[in-house]
C-alpha cells in the first residue's frame, strides 16, 4: 500500500493512504537526531557517479518505490557492492543499516555523514534502532539485508529484525533483488566484479509485513518473518526469470 504524504510545519512528517483514513502526523521528539536525509541525498548522488561510472547497471521497476513517506527497502546480499549499488540507483535517498565493522578510518564520518546508520551486531544495539525507527518516523527510507550479513543473496534465512521494523512503524517493504554483482571477479580488482559488466537491480511491488492485527509479539513477528520471507523469495525468482540470471 504505497502512502501519500506532504510536509507539514515544522518539518513534520503528514502522512495519509487512499482508504479514505485521517492523516496522522509523524514527529521525531525532540532532542534525538535523525540520520541526515541531506546527507543521505549526497550519498545518493556519490553512488549515481561511482555505480554507472564503473559498471552498467539495469534498473527495473523503479517506479514501484513509494514516492513519499516512509518504506524499507529489503535488499538480498551476495557483494559488497549491493549496498551502494542499491543507494545509487534507488529513486529515494537511503539510509542504510550498515555494520560497525565498516566504519573504520575515514569511513566512519564519511558513512555517517551520508546519513547510514552504524550497527553493533553483537546484541541489541538499541541506538540503531531508534535511528532506524526514527529515519521511518520521519518518511524516510531505510535499507536492510533482511539476512543479516553476505552470503548466497537467496533470501533463504532472515534475522527478525526487518518483521520488528516493519511492525513496529507499519511503513511497507519494497523488495530490491541485486543481481549479478557475484557471479564474476573483477581482472584489475579480484574483489569487485568486472568493470562495465552489467549488474540487474529489480525493484517489487510494495507489501506490508502485518496482519493488520496491530500485534507485535514474538508470534507476530515471527509470522510476520514468515510472510516477509515468501514475498522475497518470490520476488527474488520472478527477478531471475526477468533478467535471465
């Protein structure tokens, strides 16, 4: 369900849908700091440059994004390159949740200076989670790797934490399927995938993760996870029929 949304004062968030439902404002309280979507625009721009610069992305489906208000991007994981891909070529500044690891040297203020958001992935790290919550809150767009870390990029075992997130701030998950940044290594760089080749980037139709009950118990997150995991893993196999790969 793709939500209509406009700013109000104050830079509050106004959001409303078509069934017809009063608008509810989403405010940030005071005294937290969101993840810079100014920052994350100029993220968005950097990526533009350095993803068509260097590869040949095709971008499929794009206009399934909402416009407005807040959405969740689910993003499989096979590269490191499928986070900037995704931020570059997505019609919406991203705010990816990225782990600590990544923030080293100079990375650290350049990542978050962008507006990504660092996670501590050895527990609970309760300061993501309320800037991930707070990124959505404010009709933004949040990006996740729903399988917690790099592998096969099959979506075939998800963390809870994007059912959590999804529940938690009702904000619809686009399925996004990176395709083709693994399947060969690059000459020049042996961890990058060969300059100029073509990597697929298939944006999904919109779909909320709730059964509309408004629960967020275990049971309900883990059905919710269950649900989340059929329409990845559905989107994922049209998006390889699509494209071919």
């Amino acid at each position: 369900m793709c939500r209509d949304s406009r700013r109000g004062e104050a830079g509050r968030e106004v959001s409303g849908d078509s069934s017809g439902r009063a608008p509810s404002e989403k405010t940030v309280p005071p005294g937290r700091t969101v993840p810079s979507e100014r920052g994350a625009e100029v993220g968005r721009r950097i990526g533009v440059g350095l993803m068509y610069g260097l590869w040949k992305p095709r971008v499929l489906g794009a206009w399934r994004m909402p416009a407005s208000g807040p959405a969740i991007l689910a993003v499989n994981h096979s590269h490191n390159i499928d986070g900037p891909m995704v931020m570059g070529v997505a019609p919406r500044p991203t705010h990816f949740l990225i782990k600590k690891e990544a923030f080293v040297g100079p990375l650290d203020p350049f990542l978050l200076g962008i507006g990504q958001v660092k996670v501590d992935r050895s527990g609970a790290d309760r300061t993501a989670i309320t800037q991930a919550l707070d990124v959505l809150s404010a009709g933004g767009v949040l990006g996740i790797f729903p399988e917690g870390t790099r592998g096969e990029g099959d979506f075939a075992a998800l963390r809870a934490g994007l059912a959590y997130f999804a529940v938690r701030s009702g904000a619809p998950i686009v399925p996004v399927a990176v395709l083709g940044s693994s399947e060969k290594r690059g000459r020049l760089i042996k961890g990058l995938p060969p300059l100029r080749s073509r990597v697929d980037v298939v944006f999904g139709d919109p779909f909320e993760a709730g059964d509309g009950s408004g629960r967020r118990t275990r049971r309900a997150l883990d059905e919710a996870t269950e649900r989340i995991q059929k329409q990845l893993s559905s989107h994922l196999e049209n998006a390889r029929r699509l494209t071919g790969r």
